[in-house]
C-alpha cells in the first residue's frame, strides 16, 4: 500500500511569489495534517482538515491557505513568500480527526530565494 | 515558549546497549504522547505511542514510560542497533485540539558498532 505522498518534492521560488504544495494521504485517511520544520528544529503544525472541513490552525500569518478535496487529497498555498518560508512542508495523514497516530509524507523541500 | 523540549540534541551509544531519550513538557493539557523516528530526507516514521491514563507502553525493542507528575516521558531502546541511529522527536497532542501535534527539538541519536 502506498504511503502519504507529497509533491513536488523540491522547489525554489523568488521572494513575493505564490506556492502550491500538494499531499495525497494514505488510502482510508480522511484527516490532513500540513507542518513547518525548520532546519535543526521539530515540526511546527499549520492546519489540520478532515472531512474537508478545516479543524485547526496554528500560528502562521493569513498568507498560509490549505484545503482538502473530496477525495481527501489536500493542497497548501502559500502567497507572497518571504525567506522565512524556506523549510520542509510536511504532510500527515490518519484514519480520524481525534487523537491518533499520524502518517508522515516524505515532505517538500521549500526554498525562497 | 516550547511546550514540549527535548533538552539532549544528541546521544552517543554502543550498539547492543540501552538508549534512553527524554522528553519533557509543560502543557497539562497534553494526553497523548508519540515518539517519532526520522532519517535524512525522509519524513518522520512513527515508533510508538502512550496516553495519559498509562505509565507505559511497549512495542518490541522500544518501551515508552510517562511520568504525569513530574511531566515527563523517556524512550528506551533496547537492545540499541546501528540502523537506529536517527533524528527522534516526541510529540503531544491535547483531547481538545484535534490531531495536531506539538513537537520537540529532536535528539540525534547515534548507535556505534
């Protein structure tokens, strides 16, 4: 069975420009999870969907957007990017939207220049 | 502040030796706690969880213990293997906020032939 895959997985954009990060979560999983990780730090959650309806949000500027699409594929945009973007954009999936282990994609290496 | 610290950002140990790693929080609202392995270029893998109405948890070679009181929770590693050595966070989740996860810094654990 096929994990939670992330796409792309590399990207390097320009200060100012728009990004669309994309996840596809493990088959059954209706919850979508998208974290921040920092080189040298632990992930930082973003947002949190299940059922295509958003459960959480962390503490990240308007700028951050995600949705989930009926077949419980998620998109994460990020507008006018700035250097503090750069990071690894991790996506996790589970069965449910309650407390339960998470899946981790192999994430998308974002970088802003 | 950081709610959840892993105050080693590395740990050294003899293959076939025990490691422990240690995790410690300050949110009394967190009731489910996770352990995560992670390798370069992959995203985490998840090892092992525990919920707050346990003190342990055991899953083949890895133990999870949580003290409540002292607000703490180590992992054991027994016997310790080269193929371990990787970056491990901890992560805790509240009842009231869903899936999302709250991570540590990470430890670098390196097991030595």
């Amino acid at each position: 069975d096929a994990g939670v895959t992330q796409s792309p997985t590399h990207l390097i954009k320009t200060r100012g420009q728009q990004v669309t990060l994309r996840c596809s979560p493990i088959s059954g999983h209706k919850s979508v999870s998208w974290y921040q990780q920092v080189l040298g730090q632990g992930p930082q959650f973003i947002f949190q969907y299940y059922e295509k309806e958003e459960r959480g949000r962390g503490n990240f500027p308007d700028r951050f957007s995600a949705r989930q699409f009926p077949n419980y594929s998620s998109e994460l945009n990020v507008n006018a990017l700035l250097l503090g973007d750069s990071a690894l954009y991790l996506c996790a999936s589970s069965l449910l939207g309650l407390q339960s282990e998470q899946y981790f994609g192999p994430g998308t290496r974002l970088t802003v220049t | 502040d950081q709610q959840v610290k892993q105050n080693s950002p590395s740990l050294s140990v003899q293959e076939g030796r025990i490691s422990i790693l240690n995790c410690d929080y300050t949110n009394s609202m967190f009731d489910y706690f996770l352990w995560y392995k992670k390798y370069p270029a992959e995203g985490p893998t998840f090892l092992i969880s525990i919920s707050s109405i346990k003190d342990k948890n055991e899953d083949g070679r890895f133990t999870v213990f949580l003290n409540k009181s002292a607000k703490h929770l180590s992992l054991h590693i027994v016997p310790s293997q080269p193929g371990d050595s990787a970056v491990y966070f901890c992560a805790a989740s509240a009842i009231n906020a869903g899936n999302m996860l709250t991570f540590g810094g990470g430890t670098r654990l390196m097991v030595k032939p």
